[in-house]
C-alpha cells in the first residue's frame, strides 16, 4: 500500500518553512530566486552530504553506503512527492511573484495622474513586503486596484 503525504496544519506550516529556498540559502550571498539552478536529483543531494551521513551513521564501507542508498531511495517517490508539494515545480517563486505585481501595476492607464501611478507602485512594494497576505490576495489587491483606476482614467 502506498503512503500518501497529506499536510497537517503544524506539519504543513513547518514544510513551507523548510522547503522555501530562501530559507535553505548556504549563505547571504546568495538568492535561490535569482540564481536560479536546475534541482539536483534525490541520489546527487544524497552523495552530496555523504560525509556527514556516513560518520553520523556510522557507516564503514562502500557496500553499507549502497545498501543505505538503496533503502532511502524505496522512499524516494514519497519524499519527492511532498517536497514538490512545497517547493515543486507548480510552486510560484518570489521572484516570479514579485515580477506580477510589477507587471499589474504597470497597467495602469497612461491617462492616470502620476500620483496613481506612484500610488500603484508602492502598494505593490507594500505588498512585496508583507509575508502575511498569501500571493492570491495580493494578486486580488492589485488587481482590483488597477481595475479600479482603469475605470475612473479611461
């Protein structure tokens, strides 16, 4: 029988922590959403970190290390489920976010006074800005705003 990986809500919250790439970033010196790289595969992370898991394990040779392997990577469908719940390729990066509000407040008609317009564009950097508000509602927000200048500057 197959495992399915279904969030609970203490669970779910902690994996949206855990598996958001700024929160994974080696160092400051660098943005998972800016430099974006291709993911590597669950073998590749795995070899990667070989050092540490063979002397926190305990493993003592190459034929341990495979078997260890080999039933991590029975798991590795399930694993790879629930990260791409998260972090997956249907998952809208903050940079990818950022760039949309940019692109609605952007259609503000050119008829609008400049104030709207400035108005348009710090309230998408108010936005940008605040992690409390979902994508959804900040998209919503934008778009009504826009919406609503378009009507009245036609």
């Amino acid at each position: 029988m197959r495992k399915k990986s279904l969030p609970s809500t203490a669970n779910d919250t902690n994996m949206m922590i855990e598996c958001e790439p700024e929160y994974l970033m080696p160092d400051f010196g660098s943005n998972p959403d800016i430099d974006e790289k291709p993911p590597m595969s669950p073998r590749e992370c795995l070899e990667k970190v070989k050092p540490f898991i063979v002397a926190y394990e305990g493993i003592k040779d190459q034929a341990e290390w495979e078997e260890a392997i080999d039933e991590v990577m029975t798991q590795a469908p399930l694993i790879i489920e629930t990260v791409d719940h998260y972090s997956g390729p249907d998952r809208v990066t903050a940079k990818t976010q950022n760039e949309e509000l940019d692109r609605i407040a952007m259609t503000i008609p050119k008829s609008a006074p400049d104030s709207v317009k400035r108005f348009a564009d710090r309230a998408a950097l108010s936005l940008k800005s605040n992690p409390g508000w979902g994508f959804d509602n900040k998209y919503q927000f934008m778009d009504k705003l826009v919406l609503e200048a378009s009507q009245s500057y036609k």
